[in-house]
C-alpha cells in the first residue's frame, strides 16, 4: 500500500498525492486564490489523470474552470475526505 506523500519539483510543490486514490490535494488557506497559484497541481492532475482537491480558507470559487478539480473549505475537508475515500 502506497502512502500518501508531498510532490516537490524545483521550488513547485503538492501538498498531499493519494497515488492509490489518484487524488492530489492542494490546501489554499487564503482568501483570494489566483489562476496562477494553481497551474502546476493542474498541469501534475492532467499529466497524471488525477482527480485534484484544493482546501480554502471560504467559499469563494476559484476562478478556474476543471472538472477535475473541487474546492472544499478547511473546515469540512475531514468529512469530504471520509466520503470520498
């Protein structure tokens, strides 16, 4: 069983890869978060066909449109975690 671990490259990095899961999780506690803060977990999502995960601080949208990526407030990851592993 593969362990969850962090993806580094350079000064770029992932937070938290799930490979048995194929989920990559980018936290984001912050109030505004960019396009461009998140190009790199994009890029690693399509290169690996993972499903991607970014935890923020509210409930304002990314501006990103992907369907492979959903936004989850810190507050309720821990339950969003659960269901969806």
């Amino acid at each position: 069983m593969k362990q969850p671990y962090l993806y580094r490259l350079r000064d770029k990095e992932i937070d938290f890869v799930l490979p048995q899961e194929k989920i990559a999780i980018e936290v984001k506690y912050q109030n505004n978060i960019d396009y461009r803060e998140v190009a790199f977990f994009r890029k690693y999502l399509n290169e690996k066909k993972y499903q991607g995960i970014v935890v923020v601080k509210n409930d304002k949208p990314l501006n990103i449109e992907d369907k492979n990526i959903k936004t989850v407030r810190a507050e309720k990851f821990s339950s969003f975690l659960q269901k969806k592993l």
